[in-house]
C-alpha cells in the first residue's frame, strides 16, 4: 500500500511546479496501485487536499494549511524583533575618543587639516550625537578653523574645520 504523504508530497511537487491541479491520472501512473482512490479520499477528508471536478476531468490540488493572517503576524513579530535587535546594536555602539583620532587621521589632508563633517560621516553619526559627545574633546584637543559646512558657530562663523594641536 502507498502512503498518504508520498502521495501528498507528489500533488504538492507537483501544484507547485505548474501551479494547476494535479490530474488523478497521473497520480495513477505515478503510484500504479488500486488503492490509490483510497488514500485521496484520506487526504480529503484530512483536508490536506481539495478535489477539484472541471469538465469531467478530476484533479487535486493542496490546501493551504497555514492562514495568511497567521503566517503576516509572525513575520510582523519577527520584523519587530529584528528591528529591535538592531536599535539595540546602534545604540550599544559607542565610540571613544581613540575611534575620533582614527578617523581625523584616516581624513586629514597632508597639511593635517580635516573638515568636522566628514569625520561625523565616517563614524555614522547623526550631527546631534557627534557635537554633543565630541564638543569638549576637540575644543581641548584641535585648534578650530573657520570654514566647513557644519560644525561650531561663534558669533556668527562656522568652525568647521579642524587640525591637530601639538
């Protein structure tokens, strides 16, 4: 006797592969047993197929078994928590001082001048979080040069670019 999940996994195979009913004869050709109208009535009445009758011919295609409702709420709780996850990793992401250094050096040009926004940009930082955590660090540290697009205004004039002091 043949068994009722080879003989799914044949219609399921199948349906997906050509994306219609599979025909009752070719599950007999494939199967080649008398019992094979028994073990499709199993399956129907299991409600893992459907039968379907379209001008005389017989065929049988697989039901979904899962809900469509059931299988977005899972995979909406699974985005929530991937998201989640990586708003945790952005914010446990701190950078130090030494990681401020590698990037002034990694940008300065050959005169040891490097523009504040592009340091911001290799760090990934939004320019609120740059400022306020690197304010008091590079006013100690780096002689502040008028110029940039962004960076320190002081009655009036962009501080944006900055060098290294010795």
């Amino acid at each position: 006797m043949i068994s009722k999940d080879d003989v799914f996994t044949l219609i399921l195979n199948e349906y997906k592969s050509s994306q219609k009913p599979v025909s009752i004869s070719k599950i007999k050709r494939k199967f080649k047993d008398e019992s094979i109208t028994q073990v499709l009535e199993q399956l129907e009445k299991e409600g893992k197929i459907r039968r379907v009758e379209n001008k005389g011919k017989t065929t049988f295609e697989p039901i979904d078994s899962l809900n469509v409702a059931e299988e977005l709420k899972i995979l909406r709780d699974e985005i929530h928590r991937m998201l989640n996850l990586l708003q945790k990793l952005i914010e446990s992401k701190s950078f130090s001082y030494k990681d401020f250094d590698e990037a002034y050096d990694r940008i300065k040009d050959s005169l040891g001048y490097a523009p504040l926004e592009r340091i911001r940009i290799e760090l990934g930082l939004s320019k609120e979080e740059f400022y306020s955590k690197f304010r008091k660090y590079i006013e100690e540290n780096y002689d502040l040069i008028a110029g940039g697009d962004e960076g320190f205004t002081r009655k009036g004039v962009t501080y944006g670019i900055i060098k290294r002091r010795r």
